[in-house]
C-alpha cells in the first residue's frame, strides 16, 4: 500500500541528505520526495510516498523521528488529506491533432506552456491520480518528455501553530 509520509525537518545542511541515505541505508523505496520551506524559513517539509505493510512503514516513521534534523513525523495516509503534483508533458501532435490535444488539456484543466511545430508541452496539476490519468490519454500521441514534481501533501484541517511551536514526537 502506498503512503504518504510529511517530515518537518530544520532547514539546514544535510538534512535531506540524511533522510534519503536512511531510506537507502535501510532498503526502504521512495516513490516520490519533494521538498521545500514552511511558514517559517528555518523548517522544511518534506512529503514522501513510499509503500510497504503496517510493520514497515512504522519502521520507517520510527527511523526518520531518530534522524537529528527531524522535528516532527505524520502518516497521512489514513487522514483527510489534499495532495498535488505537478507535470510537465510534451508531446508530439500531427496536421490536425492540435486541437484534439488541446482539448484534452482543457478538460483536465491544463495548460499549453510551449509550443512548436512538432510539439506541445502541457502543464498539468492535481492530485496523482489526475496526473495519471492525463499521461493515459495523451499516450497514443507520442509523449516525448516529462517530467513529474512528486506529490505535495497537507493535512486538511490543521490548525494554525503559532510562533513556529511544532511537536516533536522524538
């Protein structure tokens, strides 16, 4: 089963460093990691999607709490969540099939941001499973290139901490 981790780590040197080398120190597969900074300047959140059994992903929010630079660990996974992604898609189009594929972005309220003779490249956000079900449709096209930022999560419905009081479940 798939997971959503959310890390707030300190933001200083090293630290995504040593959250990645713990993933690969212990076998544990990262899906996708995106990271960038909070509210406050000096945390940084972390989103992970990772997969595995109860037992393993407790080991693996059990492991990142022990990691110096960890403030604060949450499995999303189980809570009501809103999650994101960004895409960049590039693709191919013949004579004609501009507007079938500018429809298809319109409906899954992309936009064009590059065009060419021979090709388009589409932004698209939304949560991962829109992003996939995008890249479905626009295979019989010829996708040349993507990329993909990895998900981007919160808790929906936290409340505000004020003056930068966050938990640490160490």
């Amino acid at each position: 089963m798939r997971h959503t981790i959310s890390v707030l780590v300190e933001n200083t040197f090293g630290a995504f460093d040593r959250v990645a080398t713990m993933f690969s120190a212990k076998g544990f597969n990262i899906h996708s990691i995106s990271i960038g900074e909070t509210e406050f300047k000096e945390i940084s959140r972390m989103t992970i999607v990772t997969s595995g059994d109860k037992q393993l992903i407790d080991q693996i929010v059990k492991q990142l709490n022990r990691l110096i630079d960890t403030i604060k660990v949450t499995d999303l996974t189980e809570n009501a969540k809103t999650e994101r992604e960004l895409a960049l898609i590039t693709v191919s189009f013949a004579k004609g099939g501009i507007e079938e594929i500018k429809n298809i972005a319109d409906i899954f309220r992309g936009k064009i941001v590059d065009i060419n003779n021979k090709s388009m490249m589409i932004e698209v956000t939304g949560p991962p499973e829109k992003i996939d079900a995008i890249i479905n449709v626009l295979m019989p096209f010829g996708i040349k290139e993507m990329a993909r930022s990895g998900t981007v999560a919160l808790r929906r419905g936290e409340q505000i901490r004020p003056n930068n009081e966050y938990s640490n479940n160490k």
